[in-house]
C-alpha cells in the first residue's frame, strides 16, 4: 500500500510507530492504526487529528479515544498506568494558550507508560507563579517546558534544577514571534547549560524524549 | 564640510548631537567635537569610538576623557552629578560579557546628569542572584537591562516593578544567538507588558531614553 | 483551572493582568474576566478579541464594553477619566490602516487613567500634515508613533521632540514589508536617538509603557 | 583570455563596459582597462577598486585617476562637462558614513557627462537641514538619496519633489541594520510612489539611472 | 475625519494622492474618493481593491470605472490620451501569471497621461520570444518588466537598451520563490547597470516612476 | 491572446511546453492546452491543476486525464511507453505525506516516455526499510528523492548509488521546517557528493530532469 | 567585582558554574577561575578559551590543564573517573571537521564523571562506516551526534536505538549551510522522535545534558 | 586515526573520496591523500586547500599538483583523458570572478575521466556574448552555468537546451546577493524546466553530477 508501516520499530524502540495525522486521509490514518493494533500489544496513537477525522475513524474503531486539546487520537491496549510512580515528569505551560502542546507532550508520556504532572500558566511576567511550585519543580525527574513568546521560562527552570529539562518552543504570539521562532531561539540560547530543545509546537517529541529518559536506570 | 553639525539639536533636545565614531576618520571626530565644545555649554561626546581614535583626539584636545570599556570618548563641560540624587537609574547586565553595552548606557545617563547605579551579572540562570538586588530594582525609577544569548532577564524584570523598563538586546552568544537577534525578538515579545526595546547594543539609546525618562515630573 | 491569575500583579504594578484574547475560547475569557473583576476595583479588559467572543461575554457581563477597532474588550470600574489633564499622550499614526493599532494603544492608556489625543493620517510622504500638528506634538509628555510600511514617521518625529517616543511598527503593507518586519527593522535603526520600540502591532504595550512614564514625577 | 569584454556595450547602451574590481586581480583590471580605453572614446572607469590596485594600475596608465572617497579608477578620454548645466542630478546622504556611496553615485554621473550636485549629513533626525535644501531639492532635475540605518530620508524627499527620486540604502549601522537590510527594506515600502530602488552600497547602478533619465528629451 | 487627504500632493507632484484600498472599508474608499474627486480636476484612482468594495463604490460614483484584472478602481476626469504619442513606455511580463502586475503599472501610467504599449508572456525560458519584440523594445521611452519566480528578464532585457529600465518582481512562484523574494533579489543584483527596483507586486509604483521619467524633456 | 505560447519548445526540447496551473484561470488552461493539443502529436500536460479546473477542462476536451494526487491533468496523445524498458527511473519518497510530488515526478517521467518505478515510505527513522530496497536503487538508472522535514533521504541514497540522484524538498513538516526550506537546506549540504537539487515541491522539475538524463546515450 | 559567580550552582546543580571564555579578558578567566576553584572541591572548567589565554591562566594556576581541540581549559580537582563504567556516553562526529565540538561534548561529561567513547568520521555518505560501530551504539546508554552540513546522521542513529540522542549541530560547511543553520533545521526536524537538539556547536551543553540523564537511576 | 576513510566508496560509486580541505590541517591532508593513492589505482584529490597547505602536502608528495585557480589539490595516477571525446561537458561562467568556481568544476570532471570545454564571461548583460558561443552549448553532452549576482544565466541557458544543466550559484556579489542566496534562489525557481542546483559555489559537486551523467549510456 501507500505505506511501509515499520512494525520493527516496538523491537527497536519499545514503542510502536506512531502516526502523524496531517498529511493523511482518514481513511488512511484508520488502515494504519487498524494494522498498528493487530500488530502490537502496546497503545496505539495518531497526532495531529482534526476532531472531523478522529470522528471517522472512532465510528470504525470503537476502542479509539480522542483528547480534543492535544489533538491525539489512541488505543489504549496496555494499562497505561505507570511502572513507578516515584519517577515522575512534570509538564510546565507559560500560559494559557500552550496548553495544547503541552497536553500532548503529557498524554504522549503518558500512554508511554509514565506518572505525568502537569502545572500551567506560570510564566515569568508572575514568577512567584512559578515558585509557588517549587516542591513539584525539585520532586520531578524531568521537566518539559513549554512557552511562546519569549521562551523565559526554560533558562529560569533550567536554573533551578539539577534534573534534565526538555524545552518545546510554541508557536503562540504575534509579530515578531514569528511563529514560535523567537522561543526556539531563545531556548536554543539558554543560558542554563544542556537544556534539549525541541522543534516548535513538538509536544510529542517533548514526551518520547522525557518517557526514555525517565525509564533510565 | 563633510558633517552638517546640528547645533540646533541642543535647544531641541536639551543635549548636543551625539558624534557616532564608527565610520568616521579620527580627524572627523576631532573636527566634530571641537565644533561642538565650542558651540556648546553641555557634555559632548562620541560613541564607538576605537581607542586609537581617541589618542588621537585626546592629543589634540587635552580635555577629553576616554571610558575604555564603553568605548565613549567625552568632554565634561558641564558637572555631570545629578540633579535629583533620588531619582536613579539602575543598569543590569545578565552576564560579564553585556558589561560594554551596559556601561554604554550608564555614561550616557550620566553624562546626561542622571543618577546611576549598576549591577552585573544577574542573569536568570541563577535567578538568586537577581532576587538579592530586589531593594534596588523597587527603588529604582527607570530600568535599563542589558543581555544578550536568550534575553529572559528583561521579561523577569518587567515582571517585577511598576517602573518603565529598557532592555536592550546584546550581540553576546554564539550559533542560533545570529549576533543579537535571539535576544532581540525575546525582548519584542516579552511577556511582562511595555517593556522598551532598543536595537541589538545600542545602550547609547537605552541611556538618552533613560534619561528623558527620568527627568519627567 | 487551566489558568492561574496574577491576581498579586496589581499590587506589584499598579493595574491587573489583562487577558490576551488570541488563544483562548469565549468561556475562559468569560471566566477570567469575571474573577478578575471581582477581585480587582481597577478597570479590566482583554485584547485581540473578535467580535463574535466579545459577543458572548458581553451577554454575561452587561457591563462589558466591546471596541470594534482597537478589540478590546474592558469594563469600566474606576473611572478612566485622567488624574492630570495637562500630562498628555499623543498617539501618531502614519496612515488610516495604521488606526486599528494606534487606538489599542490610545483605549489601553486611556483605562490606565492617562489623558490621550489622537491624530491619524500624518504619514511622511505629505509631511506638511505632520507639521501641521506641531503643537500637539510639542505640548505631549509622550508620544506613541504607529506605522506600517517603510516606518519612518518615527524617525521624523524622534527628531522633532525631547520627549519620550514609543513606536509602534504595524503589519501595514504588503510584499517586501514582511508584515511589519520592515517597519519594526526601521524603528530599531532609527537615527534620533533613544526612540522605544514596541513588538509589531502591539499598541497595546505601548499604551501601558506610555502610561507608566506618564504617571512619573 | 580570462575576459569576454563587450566592446559592443558603448553602441548598445552609450558607454563602454564598467569594470567591477572586486573580484579581479590587479593584473586583470590593468588589461581590461588598457583594452577598453583603445577600443573607446569615452571615459573609462572601473568600481571597487582598492587603493593598493589602484597604485599598480596607475604606474602602467599614468593617465588613470584615483577617487579615494568612492574607491574608482577612471581614465577621462573624454570632457566629463555636462552638455546641458540647467539639467542637475543631486546627491544626497543622510549621515556622514554614507559619503562613499553618494560620491560613487556622483562621480559616476559625472564621468557619463552629467551635471552633478552633492549636500551631505541631511537625515531626518535634524529635519531642518533638510528643508534648508529646499531650493536645491526643487530644482534639481533627478535626485539619489544615499542613507543607511532606517533609510527615512527616501521617503521624505519623495514626498517632497514631481522629479524621479532614485533610493540607495547604505550598509551604515550596526545590530539590526543587518548590512543594509533595513533600508533596503524601508526604501522599497516607500510611502511615496514610484521611488527606485537600487542593491545596498549601490551608488554606481545610481549614478548609471541618473544619469540615463537625465539625458532624455 | 479618519484621514487627512494630501490635497495638496496634486501641486506638488502632479498627481492627486492615490488611494491604497487594502485596509480601508469600502465605506472609506467612497468618501475618500468622493473628496478627491471633487478637489481635483485630474483622474482620481485607487489601487487594490476588491470587486466586491469596487460594486459598493460604484453604486454611489457611476462615474468610477472598476479593471478587474488590476484591481484598480478610477474616475477618468481628465482624458488620459497621452499628450505625446511617440514618447511610449513598454510594459513587459516574463509569465502570464504576472499580468495582473504588468495591468497595474500599464493603467496607472495612463491614467496619468502617457503612451504605454504591453507585451506578455515572454519569459527567458524561450528567449526568441523577447527578441521577436526588439523592435518594440528599441522604440520605447521607458521599459517596465515585471516578472516572477528567478526574475531573469529584467537582466536581458536591462543589457539591450539605453533606455531607463524598471523592474518589479512578483509574487509569482511556489517554495524558494518565498513569494517574490527570490525575484526581488535577483532584480537587485541584477548585472545590467542602473536598472530600478520596485516592492514586490508593485506594478502602481513602477507606473509613478515611468510616468514621472516619461515627461521629463 | 494573453499566452505566447513556446509551440518552438518541443523541437527546441523534445517536449512541448507544459502548462503551470497555479495562476491561471480553467478557461485560459483549456485555450492553451486545446493549442498545445493541435499543435503537436506529444503529450501535453499541465501541472498544478485543481479538481475544479480539471473538470471543467475535460469537458470540453473528453481525452484529457486528471491524476488526482499529483495534480496533473494530461493528453496522451503519443504511447507513454517507455522505448527502453531496461533503463528506470526509481522515484523514492520518505514518507506518505511526500507522495504528492514523488507522483508528480513519476507521472510527469513517464508521459516523457520514461520507465518509472516507485517506492515510498522509506524514511531513514526506521533504515531498514531502504535498505529492502538496495536491488532496485542498484539497478536504477537514475534515482529521484523526495523528502520532506530534515530531508536526510537524499544523503543517504546518495551515498549508496553511482547514479544520477535528484533530490525534491517538500513542505510536509510544521514548526521550523519552514514549509521545506530545512529540507531543501539539507539537500543543498548534501555530503554525498554531486545530488541534484529543485525547488521545493518541484516533482516536475525532477520528473523533466531525470528523463533529459535517462535518454542519454 | 565585574563578576558575580554563582557559588551556589554546585548546590543546585550538582557542578560549579562553568566560565564561557568568549568575551572575558585572561585575566577575568584567572579571576573566576581561581575563585571557584577556591569554594569548590569539584573540578572547575572554562570553555571556548583561546590557546593564548590559556597559556596566560596556566603560568599562574599550573594546576590547570588546556585541551587544544576542545579548547577546554580546566582544573581536575576530583578524580574524573565515571562511578560506574557500565553506564557510557557515545560520542560520534559525522565529519572530521566536527571533531573539535565532539570533544568538547566528551570531555565535559568526562570532567562531570561519566564514561564516554568517542568514534568520529561516521556520517551517512558512507553508512556501512557506522554501521560497522553497531554494538557500540547498542551498548550506549545516551549518545551524542555532532553534524555539520546537512546532519543527516542525528536521524539515521535516532532510528537505530531506544537511548536518549542528543543532536549537536556545527557550523561545519559552506555556502548553504548557513554556519549550521542547514545543520540545526535538520536535527530539529528529525523524523526519528524525540532527538534533543542544543545550539550550534553547544558541544558543552551537550556533555550537562547527557551527563544529566547518564546519572539517573 | 582521526579519520575512517571510505575506501569502499571507490567500488561503489567509481571514484575514491574526495578530501574536503577545508576544517583539516595539513598534516590531516598528508596523510589522508597519501593512504587515498596507496589504496587506489584512480586519481585523488582534495578541494578548498590553501596554497600553503598545498605547499606543505607537494613537498612531501612530489606527485601531486595544485591548481591555484581552483584550489584543488591532485594526484593523477591514472590518464585522466577522456574514453570518449565526442561527449563533452562544457562549462560557462557569467562573469570573471566566478571563474574559480567554474574551474573546479572543470578540473573536478576532468580528473574524472571526462573532455570538458570552458567559456567564461559570457554573462546576460551582454547576451550576444553568450549567442556567439551557440554551437558549443548544442553539441555539448552536458552544460554546467556558474553565476553569481542575480544568476540569469542558467534560466537563459536552460532554454537554449534539451541536455542536462547544473546550476552552481557563486557567491560573487555584494549587498542583497547575500553570499550567494540570490543566486541560488534564481536558480531554484528557474523557468527552464528541469535544471540541477548546486548548494552556492560547489563547483566540485556540479563536475561529479555532470560526470555521472556523461558517462551513461
Ligand atoms: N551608538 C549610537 N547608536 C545609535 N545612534 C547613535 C550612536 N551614537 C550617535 N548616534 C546618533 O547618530 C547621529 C549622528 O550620525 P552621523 O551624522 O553619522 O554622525 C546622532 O543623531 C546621534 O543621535
Ligand atoms: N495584545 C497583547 N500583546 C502583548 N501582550 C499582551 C497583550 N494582551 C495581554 N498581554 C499580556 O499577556 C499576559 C497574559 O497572557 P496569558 O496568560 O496567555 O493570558 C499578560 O501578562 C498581559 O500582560
Ligand atoms: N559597483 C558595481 N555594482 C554593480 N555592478 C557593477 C559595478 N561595477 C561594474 N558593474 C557591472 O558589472 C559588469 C562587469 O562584470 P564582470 O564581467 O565581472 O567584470 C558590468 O556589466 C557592469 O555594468
Ligand atoms: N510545476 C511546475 N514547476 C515549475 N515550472 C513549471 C511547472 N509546470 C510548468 N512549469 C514551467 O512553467 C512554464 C510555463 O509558465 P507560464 O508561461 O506561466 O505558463 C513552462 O516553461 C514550464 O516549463
Ligand atoms: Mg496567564
Ligand atoms: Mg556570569
Ligand atoms: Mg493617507
Ligand atoms: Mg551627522
Ligand atoms: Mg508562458
Ligand atoms: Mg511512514
Ligand atoms: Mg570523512
Ligand atoms: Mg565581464
């Protein structure tokens, strides 16, 4: 068919290849998911879905689940329910409006079978916001950041803590944010030492990267 | 001549022209900043000026004075100290190396007759050491932040105070900081609301604004 | 909630946090304007919000008040009418596309309690109409220049005043213009000195710069 | 040889092929030189050239002259005098640092027998230099602007005269001028129609379209 | 009202102001060419305009006259017949896509009262077709070339006249074309001297300038 | 008409000319492809066609064919079989999203009379499945490439291969791949040495390429 | 002093602050230097130090220790040796002209305590080179990809392993590559999900970050 | 060592590597080139070596010759004449200064194994210059345009031909030809279907392109 599905990937990576929605036909995304299912005995997810083309695929596979905010579409076939739930990732937001990449960046960890907190709207034009959450800050084992505008948060949160910290640039903002450009590049200029960074609105990549460090031991 | 002195900038703008020393002979400067002196009561001076240049200068007019680190070369016609000692205007740098801009800025303030106090290296990968200089941040009446890399110390600031703040963008970093750029659209799309930005290293400006600023009432 | 309000940011600067209205649904505008309304005694409003949400909180909050051309929406709880009236802010704009950005700034400074003129329409290639202004321009205590395009009224009038200029570049135009980024690159090179710079289109930062300068004494 | 010149160019065009120093050695420019000036009877002239080439150049073709400001190399085989001394091309430049550009467009001019006009150092930061050109503006039958940082001077004089107004954005400034680009940019979203825009740094191109619109009739 | 109408622009350049119908309602675009029309005896036009806002004005002006092709909308008040017929300017267009381009700068040159011949669709591509039209091109006063995507005819054609030659690229072209900057560039750089440079799309520029150098005697 | 159309182009290249869609009106591609169609005995194709005007078209002309995935609308006059059927054209594609122009390439080889095969979805994330291609890529005679994101398709293939590889950018990705401007960047730094690069989206471009090359004899 | 060293990032961080060389005169680096090696038992490093500095800081700290390649200039104040063997950082180069950013990268995590394995010159034009380092990087517990050019490699190694990556891209190439911008939009792009990317040439946060992740347990 | 050389890429893709000089010292180069020819019977060569390094490897390796033009480094160990003479590349540059970029390309194919044909100069300013070389660009098998500035050149010559054209932007230039992005972009949205582009000045991989595609049959 159209696609070379690498049903290798759960051997070689622990999970299985996950489907990005856009340039896809629902019909598409449902013979992929379809096949993905029978295959492995893991979750099964598609990002990037239009609410018109999880519907479609949903009517076809009634076990698919469809999270409106981070656009994510999946089949839950493992308990996602963490191993251990000491090891846990804490998902930040500068504001209200990078929700969405970092609620997929959380249910991505999550469906990979990590303990996910998530704590939003604490940028820095407030940052007793930020401190407030401390505790969760020190406690967590990796930290996602994401933020528009002018990325401040990662190289404040970077500071403040010795864990491994995954900054995602969005694409929230107008003018010269150019689209989240101006946060990448300010999280690529972090001046906290070994920030990762991440492609801009890529809250998925954000959650595969803390779900393998967070298995590490 | 090759210059059009605008002498009449004094009355307009209650300071002579600034001489910008970049692309001008040395024998240029010294033409300029005599003319100047002579026409003027007031401080003169001339920015990015090498410091071969001002040797020269200084030969000729014994008067001068030369501030390596900002590279401003100037003459002191009229007392330098402040009017309104409670009045000031504070200087951050986040790093070591945004000191020239900064010191740009505070010599242009106080040639103004300003007030100026700095602090340097305060930047937000170490946020402690911003939060131990909060007394003067509250006390002071306009902010100038200078830095370079990512930028974030801007939008922590203007978090911060109720006073005007001025950040200026610094060409300090190296890779995706494109020579001041990531800090410059970082500071455009600051979070923290009206922040003034000024081109990358221009503390000269940060300062004149500073200035006209801080001499409101 | 998905938001965490600054409710602490009016004490800490003098007015409460405004909502940006671009990412968020009509609800939690709704929402977070309700709160804040009841714990500030402080005018509230929201920017960049469309009609059609502002239609929909105003049926809930009949005090509402909803601004066709700036966007804002705002309701009036302390009286906007200016402490001082003989402290003004001018709000330039250098042609009739120009309006929509310079009334977000004129409206946002008005709220925060500032006396505030307007004149549009004043772009340079006719620049006997800026002259004809003079006045106005000389009796302002801050001026806000907004232009698309080629920006260059900000450089005109930063030569005119010693008062303290914020310009405001806007994505007029088209082509080369680079939905403002010519504007924005201009103000940032502007030759009279000490000219503040605001994001692309955002009126509203400088009506909040303007009117923190504004109240200084 | 290494060389095709196009002897055919003085037919073609009214004035034999311009040589462009840069990337030629000394060597080369001495025989390109030495051929057109056989094959021609008019001027012939070479940009870009270094002060060092041209000494070597000079030593072989005592007639050639050196113009150190605009860094040509020109042999006068024939009287630069303009034909007709009431048709004028004025050359203007916004700041000092832009002389080099301007003369290049003037000497240009010249050598292709145009009467040519030059006042310097009239940016918009002191309008009134400006306007203390009125007479020169008004009379002139085509002008070039020469200015870098923001460019604004274009647009003002283009709002200013009927006559072809012809832009050069100089690569003068520093930090977000990028080498030109901003008044590369602000001279193409000129607010006053029909200006023309040459490459940045590009005075000879300017001296070329001068001098063609100059000689119709 | 909202604008401030250069009336005066008419004795200045010749031409009553040009109105630029982007941004403006229609509402707008009526009164305002409702006063230019009644202020001046000479034909009154407005750029970019919709077919929809061109019905609406048409309505209320039967006068007004609306080119769907350019998108100009005019009242022709004073006939447009070239005063001198043998003084013609050529308008060419390397693709078919770019027409609507090449239309803007050809009715705007007639509406100011010159001679303008169009000749489209002769790309470099098949180079035989330009050179069928050499002719054409030997006879004209002014050339105008308005092309997309690599912007390679304004080079050629800028090597075989004597005449003043104005480029405008268009946004013609997908991908690397990054709608018109990849043309834009090119007629920047372009190899043939003195050849001037409009914003992308902007045919009503290129038709200013030619009219402009068009009548000078 | 509007169209000089290139009838010259089949002898001077051995196709006719193919008609670009994009900015072209259904009636206007009729005319030309109607034209194209009685003047030569090749196939005639356009590119860039929607279904809308591809069904307009094939009304009036019943033998035209519209391939809905590459957007090609075509008139197989001549048998498109290829002459040699020992000589293919490989066309890869990295993902599902790419196939777009990896068929616009292929369709457009093979109505020049080329043999194609194709195999997509053979990114280098999971290797293997490029490397269970190795006997068709060795046994190709020239090799087309399209990838869009990071574009490292091109590289690796070019590593592999002695023959001919012509690498296509596409604008599949989001964030900064910048509608496939990384990887046309990628395709440019190419480390294997001597891959072709065309615009980004250009399957045509690569399609005309690689049948120029495999007719080579 | 100019400096305010942040003595308490040991605590927070696990590793005293680390000196950027770039923009700090010898004898601020000596300075720093000192004074951290003073508060901390830990080693103490410099990095982008030129030789010359170098050699200044050594005639007076003969403790210190300056790797050419790197360019890293330290002190080993505790035993460099990793805690644990079994747990080892793989750095690879795709080039060799990427070597000195690799060992930037291995060396900082060396100095921080961690086994590291270095294997250069591996990029993708010749991929049975890395394949041939297979088990290596099977064995690895995170690995590092340094990449200039196109840095196709990040993509094929982030497909092999189920190991955290980091991606470093150089500023290694010409032309097109942007000084590692070609490199960077690459690596951020990755279709191999959940690649870390730091900013061009940021070996040194390479090294924190996986010396980060490598101590988790 | 430092380096894993690809002695394997001699079988798989005819020819040994080739040393990009660049990022490697000269001892680097000596040892490299020397195990290169002890392990091949084909010539060796190195590109971007600097005549001092070339001094250095020569004295070592009497055998090998440097071409100052090109800056290319070789051994020829085998008869570097052509098989075939009627098949010829023929290579052509727009202007003088591209010529090093047109030679490396030249001698890049010739060390290859293939006859090759210059003509330089022949830029589109002057278009008969190019005309008058007709006949060489029809017989010749492949074509290869170096250009700088606006890079007209390839879409000319693409229309001239039904053989394969590579397109090598320069970076020869000033101002807005940006190091070469001018011509590279014009080169990418070439109207001549189907040219080849070359990342800007790699002459080296258009003369392994057009030697891959000579030798087909
Ligand atoms: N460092 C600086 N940055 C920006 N503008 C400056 C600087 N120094 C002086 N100026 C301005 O440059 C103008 C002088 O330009 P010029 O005529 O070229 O000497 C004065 O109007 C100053 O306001
Ligand atoms: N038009 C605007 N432009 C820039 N910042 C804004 C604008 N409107 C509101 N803000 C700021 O955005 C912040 C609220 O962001 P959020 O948490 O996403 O609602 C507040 O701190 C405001 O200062
Ligand atoms: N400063 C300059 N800027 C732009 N073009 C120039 C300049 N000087 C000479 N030229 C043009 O460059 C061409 C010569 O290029 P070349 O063959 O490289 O010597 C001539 O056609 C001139 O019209
Ligand atoms: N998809 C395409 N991409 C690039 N060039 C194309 C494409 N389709 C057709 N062309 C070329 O576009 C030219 C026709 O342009 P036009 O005169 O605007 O129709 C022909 O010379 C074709 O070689
Ligand atoms: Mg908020
Ligand atoms: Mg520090
Ligand atoms: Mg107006
Ligand atoms: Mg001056
Ligand atoms: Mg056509
Ligand atoms: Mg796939
Ligand atoms: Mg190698
Ligand atoms: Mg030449």
């Amino acid at each position: 068919g159209f696609a070379q599905i690498d049903h290798h990937r759960e051997l070689r990576q622990g999970f299985p290849e996950v489907i990005y929605g856009e340039g896809k036909t629902k019909e598409q995304i449902l013979a992929i998911m379809k096949s993905l299912a029978e295959e492995s005995r893991h979750n099964v997810m598609a990002t990037h879905v239009s609410a018109e083309k999880a519907d479609f695929v949903r009517n076809e596979l009634p076990d698919a689940v469809y999270d409106e905010v981070s656009r994510i579409l999946y089949i839950e076939q493992k308990r996602s329910e963490p191993v251990d739930e000491t090891r846990r990732i804490l998902v930040l937001s500068a504001g209200t409006s990078d929700i969405p990449v970092a609620e997929e960046a959380a249910l991505t960890a999550r469906l990979m079978g990590n303990a996910v907190d998530t704590c939003f709207d604490v940028g820095v034009a407030g940052i007793h916001r930020l401190f407030a959450h401390k505790e969760e800050i020190v406690k967590a084992n990796v930290i996602i950041v994401t933020a528009g505008m002018e990325g401040a948060l990662a190289s404040v949160v970077g500071g403040l803590t010795d864990k491994p910290v995954i900054a995602v640039p969005t694409s929230v903002g107008y003018g010269a944010s150019f689209h989240g450009v101006s946060a990448l590049l300010a999280m690529l200029n972090c001046c906290a030492a070994g920030v990762a960074v991440m492609n801009i609105d890529n809250g998925f990549g954000a959650g595969v990267l803390a779900g393998k460090i967070n298995r590490m031991r």
